[in-house]
C-alpha cells in the first residue's frame, strides 16, 4: 500500500528535473536574458511551472532575475562548467576523432597548439603507409607555415592574406608551405567562448598528399573539427557550414 505514492513521487520528481532542465536549455549562447513569455515559448510549459521551477533555480543560482524581471543563467553554471573542463581531458576527445580521421584517410594526423610564435604538436596519430609525414608529439613548428601554422595564426588575428581567407573559410591546404615534400590541410577547433583550442591536421608526404586528395579530405577534416567543438562544449555550426560548402569533386 504504501509503495504506489513512493513511485508517483519519484516520477513527479523525475519530471520536475526534466523541466528545469529545459528552462536552462532554452537559453541560447546569443541570449544575455530571457522574459517569462520567452522561456515559455520555446519550453512549452506554463508559465506557472517555469515560475515555481525557476525559484528552486534561483536559489541554486543556476538562474539569476535581473531588475526588469527577466532572467539570465546563474554564476553555478559557470562553476559546472568549470568542473566540466576540468573533468574532460582533451585527449579523450581528440584521440577517437583523430583516429577516425586516419582510418579513413590513411594519412598521419596532429594536433598543434600556439605557443608565442610557434606551434607544438600536442596529439599524433600515425599513417598507415609505411612511408609516411614525420613529426613527434613535443615537436616545435614555426607559426606562420604550414597549414596547421596559417590557421593558428588566422584564428588568433593575424590580418592580411592567406589569414582572411582562412577566417572566411575554416581551413588551409599547403603544398610545400613548410617541408617541400610534404602536404597538409588544416581546420581549427574551438572550446567554450569561440575560444582557439588548436588546429587539427591531415598531412602526409606530397608524393601521394596531392592537392585533389587535399580537396577531398577537406570535408572530413571540417566534420572532425566540427565534432571535436561540439564535444568541447561550443557551437560548431560555422564549421558544419563550411564542410558543405567544400569541393570534394576532385
């Protein structure tokens, strides 16, 4: 007898977590506030639930309301968020994407991070082809060749060309930029804020990385950086656009 309201309320509790969680995810990374109409509007619930779910929010300080009545996400989802990066080691995300890059290229693929003006290749996965690009994680490139280099430097401002171009169109295809017998393209991935995490890299030597092979993997490169940014919590929608934007008729 007693077990029935036992599972009502643990279903109404469910239910009630369910819903705050779909006030916090009607905020969009372009919303500074909502109004109560707004967050009804794109939640679908009455404004009286939001109104009874947004108080236990509000003293979670997962929500704040600002003088005009409207609300904004509060400070402890900047401290989840925090936990969260903390938690996620970045290899754990790069490393499966990485790999799946290089299966279906059968080319070598890095990530290379700034450092001042160089870059460091922090993660590798090798080629299957015997003879294949060499570069060590720990190892020290220039910043501005190569095409790991140019989108590094294009994502952190750099002006001029090839920079603008690169900003306009997420990547870079080098032929011979830095090593006259190797060949690359490159595409950025981003964390939380739009904020540069590195460049991912697709290369190998230029005797068989020709600039029709470098077209065709584009996209997929694009796609693997666009799946690295969303896994690192950010909106790779730019990204997505530019992957189909690409020639893969070569």
């Amino acid at each position: 007898m007693t077990e029935a309201p036992t599972k009502l309320a643990s279903t109404e509790g469910v239910a009630a977590l369910d819903r705050a969680i779909a006030i916090l995810d009607a905020f969009a990374t372009a919303d500074r506030s909502l109004s109560l109409a707004e967050i009804a509007a794109r939640t679908g619930l009455y404004k009286s639930t939001i109104l009874r779910l947004a108080n236990s929010l509000l003293r979670g300080q997962l929500l704040e309301r600002l003088d005009d009545g409207r609300y904004r996400v509060g400070p402890a989802t900047f401290r989840l968020g925090a936990l969260y990066q903390r938690s996620v080691v970045a290899a754990d995300i790069l490393l499966p994407i990485m790999r799946d890059l290089a299966d279906r290229s059968w080319e070598s693929v890095a990530f290379y991070v700034r450092s001042g003006d160089v870059r460091t290749c922090l993660y590798r996965v090798e080629s299957k082809h015997p003879i294949r690009y060499t570069i060590r994680e720990g190892d020290v490139l220039p910043l501005f060749s190569g095409s790991g280099g140019r989108v590094l430097a294009a994502f952190s401002g750099q002006q001029g060309e090839p920079y603008d171009t690169i900003r306009a169109t997420y990547h870079f295809l080098s032929l011979g930029d830095r090593d006259p017998e190797t060949a690359g393209v490159s595409a950025p991935v981003f964390g939380p804020g739009r904020t540069l995490l590195g460049a991912l890299t697709l290369a190998g030597p230029s005797t068989r990385v020709d600039a029709a092979f470098l077209q065709r993997m584009t996209r997929p490169l694009l796609e693997a950086a666009a799946r690295a940014t969303r896994a690192f919590g950010e909106d790779a929608s730019a990204l997505e656009l530019a992957s189909l934007k690409t020639d893969t008729s070569s």
